[in-house]
C-alpha cells in the first residue's frame, strides 16, 4: 500500500476519557476510549472511520486518504511513518504583542511531550493535538490553526471557558486527580471535591472535542498505546469512583496500557477482576488481559528523562556563569536540593519539617546545610493549593527563623524558581512526595550533575510512594511521613563516605541514561507489535454507542447468530439435534433462583413437541437437580454431569459412560477440598455422583483466585496417580474421571441416533463455557472427518454465548438472545411467541 503509515500518540495529563470509533485497512476497529490521569499516554496507527456498530469492512484504497488534510501519500509511493501525540496541551507558549495585537508562537523546549519525538527518529513525521494555555476568541481560532499547523506542526483544539474550567479545574484537578493520588472526597474542605455530574458531562464534553478534531485532521486509528503517567490506586480506593467502569472499559479499549510500577499494574488488575470479572495472565514474562477477543497488553516501565536537553542545558555558557555564582554565593555551605510542583502530594511541607530536625538534631550542621527548594507554579487553582502555599511559607519562616542568622545571611531553607544551575552544585536531592507516579525529574543532580560534562557524584534521597523508586537502587528510600527517618537520611547523605556516593551515583546514572524517553518510546513500539501480532487474522465488530462502545476482535469466520440465518436450515431439515448447556446460557449465571423459569419450561415443551426435533440440556449439574426442574418436559433429553449420565426423556432410565470408573479417589481428593473451603470464605464443595467441585464465586475474587490455583497444584500432586483430571473452569476447581467430557457424550448421542437410522441433518449447540467447547469440537469433527461412526451433518450451528474467542463459528450475547432465538425456532412449528416488553419475561403461546 502507498501511503502514510500513521501512529498516534495521544500523551494525556488526567484531563479526558477521549471517544472515537475507528477503522483500519486491515479490518481492524478501535475505539480509541481513553482515560488521562495527570499525564496518560497513549500510541495509536491509523487508517479509516465508522461510526454505527456492527461488522468492521476494510476501507477502499482509493478513499484511504481523502480527508488527510495534514499529510498525503508520498510521491515515491513509500509508506511514511508518522506519529500524532495528543495532549491536553499543545508544546506550544504563546504571546500576544501589545501593539500589534497579533499573536506570536514558539515552541515549549521543556514540554515532555515535544522531547517524545526523539523516540520517534528523523524519518518520523510528528504532528501535536491538544489546547493552548491561552484563551483564542472565535474570530481568531481559524487563522491561530493554520499558523500552527504550517509551522510547528500542531493542531489546536478550542474548548470554551466554562468547558475547561469544569473538566480540568473541577473534575480532574480536584475530583478524579486527589481519588488516584488516595484522597477521597470526605469533605471538601480536605481539598477533594465530590463527584458532580456536571463536571463529569464536561469532562467527557472535552475529550469528545478532542476526538472530533482528531477526526477532522486525520485518519483514525488501529492499534492504540496508553500510559498512566500517575499512581493507580487499590481497589478499595477506585470503586467508590461512580463512573469507575466506564473508565475501566475505556481504557481497556487500548491495546497496551503501561504503568510505572507493578504495583500500580497490580492495583488495576485487580480493578479489573473485582469489577468486570477479567482475570489476567502471564505467559513468557508479559502479562495480558482478555477483553472481548483481544488480548490487552500490560506493561511496566517508568518513562524517562531527555538526557540530551539536560547535558545541553548545563553545558550553556549562561549556566556556567550562574553555576559559578551560586557556588560563590554557597561557598563553604552544603547545598540540599528539592524540586516539586505546588501541590498536596509532594510532601514539600514534611521535606521542611525534616530539614528542622536534623538541625535541631545536629546543632553543627547549622550555618552549613542549606535546603533550596525550587518550587514549579501549581497547576491548579483552588483553596487547596493556597493552603499548601500558606503550610510550607509558614513552616520554612519558623525554621528560617529558629535556626536562621541574620548576622551572617544564613537561611536554612531557601525557595527560588532557578533550576539547572541548581543541579551542578547540590550534593543531595530530596524527592519527598506523599504520593505520586511521575518520574523524579527533580534528581537531575544526582543523575546529571555537573557542568560541561563533568558528572557531579550527588546523593538522591526519595519516597517510597513516588512511582521511579523501584527504578534507582541506588537510592536513599524513606517514609515521607516518618519526619526523623527523612532527617537521618538527610544526615547519611551529607556524611556519606565518596566512595559509596560514587558507587550509588554511577548506578544511577547508568539507568537514566540509558532508559531515556527515546528507550520508552521504542520498548512501547516493541510492545505494541507484539500485543497486536494476531490481531489482524481477527475480524473486529464495532458494539454499542457513546460510553457503552467496545471493539470486538473475532475469528475472521465468527459471527452473531441470527434467526434469518438459521430459519431456513431448520425449516429444510427433518432430523435435527438440538444441544444446550445450561448455566449461563439457557439460565443466567447472574440468577439467585438457579431453577429454570416457566418461560425455559414452556420453550423447551414447544420445541421437543416437534417430532423432527431431539432436544437435550447438556449441563455439568447432578442428575438429581437436573431431573427435578425439568420434569414437567416429558420429551427432553438430559445429559448430566458433563455426559456420565445420560436420559432420553423422562420415561426412560439413565445410563452411564462405557467407561470402568472407580471412584476411591474421592477420599483422596474431599479432605484436600475440605481444607481449602475452611480457609477460603465463600468458598462451598458440590459432591456430584462422579465428581467433585470447589466453587469460589462468592469468595474474594483475588484471594478466590489464588486458592484455586493452590488447589488446583494440590490436587494434581496428590491425585497424580488416580483416573480423574483435575481442571479449572469460571470460579470452580473440578476433579472428575479421565474420559469424560461433553464432547464424548454428544459423539455417543449421534451415534445412538444415526444406529436409529435418524442421522442428523441439522445441529444447534449453544453453550458458555470450556466444557461446551468439546461440544463443539466434537461437532465440527463429525461434520467434516465423516468416519464411518458418524455421520457428514448438513447444517451446523455452534455457538458461544459471549463476544469471545471460542471454536463455535455463531454467538449470542447473553441467555436472554438464547431464549429468543429459541422462541424464533418454536414458531417454525406453528406457534406464535409473544416477547413482553422486559428482557426476562417471555410469554410462548400456541
């Protein structure tokens, strides 16, 4: 293909849930559905757009670029690779002149997100959506958009003044940016505000603002990298956010989504279990989540620093002359340097009232150790920071004051706005944050230091709630909130012997410099790769609207099974075979009341009452349980604890597997259960005539899943030389005989039928689970092998119930859909079914 390849990156800074409806040339949809939490990162590729759900068609190759207003194919007919970095704002400062009322643009140098495109490489065109931090009028947006578009390359977007302030002062800023950092919204006098509609409105306002002018400017997208440049907080902190799946769900619409620390990945993870039911896995060292047929990635890795600003910075004629003065004006003096935003959670306040111990603790360090705290401007505005502003002026005049001379000019804590000269001559940097995921920008002395490549060997103390401290070993790790422990680190770093400073610098600096932004940037494209490696051999479905939008990732032959679709092989068939499994697809596994309802009777009456059909319910369930709900269907097959036992109406006596079974193992197997359920709350034993089940459902879901996989090893090892299988389905441990499955019993059951001389020409077999998947298999088999024990059946239909990979070929979305499409088949027979207005009450009438 001729063209462009484009990337996007979308770097967002807790400021939007960003929604779009996207399609590739290869088939592939992405809702582009993201969270940005003080600063989220995604990477996005891209060709074409669809806005309605349903199935996901390659674009044409000749529309593929008709609304790129930004770039075109290249004249050679390469396919040029090109990133587009979305952001809450745009590397951008502007300037209107005073005279000319003309406004003047220049780029930001220390904006992260402009220092991504080195990652990128030369050959990469980089292009920038986000805002301004100025206001535009409306009569001068068009003209400012094209002059950053010709000449920085930027894409601007233009919220309105009441907009921005709701989605960024008051629901990120004060509501969701407090909730990860783990303050919750007791009282709003503690700085935390409390969920309010109208700012969550705003706030997805925004990010559809931001969409639309992705949409206007570009091609959407197909593959799509998130960063959370934050803390992602526990479980017990998360669920009380009232739109937290909404979030969830949309950042599961990524396809790698990276976090700083384990922790934080370990925190959402959870989220996700607890929240959605999605467990996780780890296979070769990568960690992934299934999420309606794809595979979402999980990546750890902290997001680095541009080495090359920092060197070039301090390698300024102008800052060597400010170095030179300051270490004239520190002359004699131990220089401690702390660099932090103005806000709650950088712990600028205990960094001081732990400097005040060390000199009240040392008496001889004063007049010799000085704190400069540089002090970035707060990013928000509220109460909340200008109480922080009063805490830390008040608290560095007391000890100014108590430990201070004013004879000789000394000042135990000084604040200034001064950054990099600071760096050269610190011998320690005190990272002291309470709580937060950034990476520590701040110790550029302990990492950088120096002037004119000269490294400066530097202490580097930090929290250990600040998202790089896994990352420097080298460090001096404290508990922000134990002021004595942060002052006897304050005291080891400026006695250190130089020897071991020098060993804990160089490790430093070896992973700073080589784990850079340009290192993030390419382990992420790696990563991407190889989450979205069988994504292509998948055919995408765009479901649902608005929030509610998810991209399903299916085999390129599965589909949504429809009543059209399979009316007219009922119709044209005289033996057919009708396979259902029970919980979760006839019966809703969300159900108290596990009976099945009237509506299941009467469905199932209606469809055995057709001579040309054999019904049967193919359940893992006891026979007992099985044979008392479904008494009143006189004609209904039922094949009980997944095939030993097996009836073909009610009339009839049950037989069992051919297979020798000796059940002696199940003295082995329910003492070991036993003791897992007394340990595991929640937790119950289904003894089952042939088996035995460990259900965890109601237990904690982490604690339950962890149970199971102990049982699961405990069980193996210790029945390692019975004939059972031990197998791990949706919150169940099962132990049951070698042989035994429901892909056995549906063999059995065309065989029985075929010896009747009814072989059949029609099969539908709807079920949820693993052990449905052997009915399937078994199914497909039979239709294609055709061995001389089974027949060639004409028309099959297997089908999964769920979006999810399965080797059934149809699905439904849920029980209800089943019932449905079973109504729909009944009435092939004569009969008129009645669907009432609510989803769980079907009425059938003759």
């Amino acid at each position: 293909m001729e063209g462009v390849s484009t990337t996007f990156l979308i770097f967002l800074t807790l400021r939007f849930i960003y929604l779009c409806n996207m399609l590739s040339g290869s088939s592939r949809l992405d809702q582009l559905n993201l969270l940005s939490i003080d600063d989220l990162w995604a990477m996005n590729r891209f060709p074409k757009l669809m806005s309605l759900p349903g199935v996901i068609s390659p674009p044409s190759p000749s529309s593929e670029y008709e609304n790129d207003e930004v770039s075109s194919p290249t004249s050679s007919g390469a396919v040029q690779e090109r990133r587009i970095v979305v952001s809450n704002q745009l590397p951008i400062r502007a300037r209107r002149n005073s005279e000319t009322s003309k406004w003047s643009f220049e780029l930001d140098k220390d904006s992260l997100v402009l220092q991504l495109k080195d990652g990128f490489g030369p050959q990469v065109e980089v292009i920038y959506v986000g805002c301004l931090e100025v206001e535009i009028d409306v009569s001068e947006q068009d003209e400012v958009s094209q002059i950053l578009l010709e000449n920085f390359r930027c894409v601007p977007t233009f919220l309105s003044p009441e907009i921005h302030n709701k989605f960024y002062h008051g629901f990120c800023k004060h509501y969701l940016w407090p909730l990860f950092h783990y303050m919750l919204p007791i009282s709003p006098s503690q700085g935390a505000s409390r969920f309010d509609k109208s700012q969550w409105r705003a706030y997805v306002s925004a990010n559809k603002s931001f969409a639309d002018k992705i949409m206007e400017k570009t091609i959407p997208p197909s593959q799509t990298r998130f960063l959370l440049h934050s803390p992602f907080p526990s479980s017990e902190i998360y669920r009380t956010l009232p739109v937290r799946n909404e979030i969830l769900q949309a950042l599961l619409n990524c396809d790698l989504i990276g976090f700083h620390t384990f922790d934080y990945a370990r925190h959402f993870l959870s989220c996700c279990s607890r929240m959605l039911g999605l467990d996780y896995q780890s296979k070769r060292g990568y960690i992934g989540l299934e999420y309606y047929g794809r595979t979402v990635g999980i990546k750890i890795l902290p997001v680095g620093i541009h080495m090359g600003q920092l060197q070039s910075v301090l390698s300024l004629s102008e800052t060597a002359e400010k170095v030179k003065e300051l270490r004239e004006e520190y002359h004699g003096k131990i220089v401690v340097l702390g660099v932090d935003d103005m806000d709650l959670f950088k712990g600028i306040s205990l960094k001081f009232l732990a400097m005040g111990q060390l000199l009240e603790e040392h008496p001889h360090l004063r007049g010799k150790v000085v704190l400069v705290q540089i002090t970035n401007p707060a990013r928000s505005q509220g109460k909340d920071v200008q109480d922080v502003e009063n805490e830390t002026s008040s608290i560095a005049e007391e000890i100014n004051r108590k430990y201070g001379d004013e004879n000789n000019g000394y000042k135990p804590i000084v604040t200034t706005l001064e950054k990099f000269a600071f760096y050269a001559i610190a011998e320690c940097c005190v990272v002291n944050c309470v709580r937060d995921g950034e990476l520590c920008f701040g110790q550029g002395n302990g990492i950088v230091g120096g002037v004119n490549d000269k490294p400066k060997e530097s202490a580097l103390i930090v929290s250990e709630f600040i998202g790089c401290s896994p990352s420097l070993s080298g460090a001096i790790r404290v508990n922000p909130w134990n002021i004595e422990a942060v002052s006897d680190a304050l005291n080891w770093a400026i006695c250190m012997p130089e020897m071991e400073k020098r060993l804990r610098h160089e490790k430093h600096y070896k992973y700073i410099s080589s784990h850079d932004v340009a290192f993030w940037a390419k382990c992420f494209d790696q990563d991407l790769e190889r989450a979205c490696k069988d994504h292509y051999s998948k055919r995408c479905w765009g479901i649902g609207f608005g929030l509610g939008f998810r991209v399903v990732a299916l085999g390129p032959n599965f589909r949504k099974l429809s009543l059209e679709h399979i009316m007219t092989a009922y119709k044209n068939t005289t033996n057919r075979l009708i396979l259902l499994d029970y919980d979760g697809t006839i019966k809703s596994q969300a159900s108290v009341n596990k009976a099945p309802s009237d509506i299941i009777i009467s469905v199932l009456n209606h469809l055995c009452g057709d001579p040309k059909n054999v019904v049967f319910i193919a359940s893992g369930r006891g026979r007992e349980s099985l044979s008392e709900w479904f008494s009143p269907c006189e004609k209904l097959g039922i094949s009980a604890e997944h095939g030993y036992f097996t009836r073909w109406n009610s009339g009839s006596s049950w037989e069992t597997c051919s297979l020798a079974v000796d059940f002696d193992w199940k003295r082995i197997g329910l003492p070991v259960m036993e003791l897992y359920t007394e340990a595991t709350d929640g937790s119950f034993i289904e003894q089952k005539e042939s088996a035995l089940v460990w259900h965890h459902q109601d237990a904690d879901p982490c604690f339950g899943s962890s149970q199971a996989k102990e049982l699961l090893d405990h069980l193996e090892s210790v029945l390692a030389n019975e004939p059972v299988v031990v197998t791990r389905g949706q919150h169940i441990v099962e132990v049951k005989p070698q042989g035994v499955s429901k892909g056995r019993a549906v063999e059995s059951l065309i065989s029985a039928l075929q010896s009747k001389g009814k072989a059949p020409d029609f099969v539908l077999c709807i079920g949820d689970d693993r052990s449905d998947e052997d009915m399937f298999e078994s199914i497909y088999r039979s239709s294609s092998s055709n061995p001389a024990s089974l027949p060639a059946i004409a028309e099959v239909f297997a089908c999964t119930v769920g979006q999810k990979p399965s080797t059934a070929k149809y699905y439904l979305d849920d029980s209800t859909e089943v019932i449905k499409l079973l109504i729909g088949l009944a009435s092939a027979s004569a009969l008129e079914p009645k669907i009432n207005n609510a989803s769980d009450s079907f009425e059938v009438i003759s």
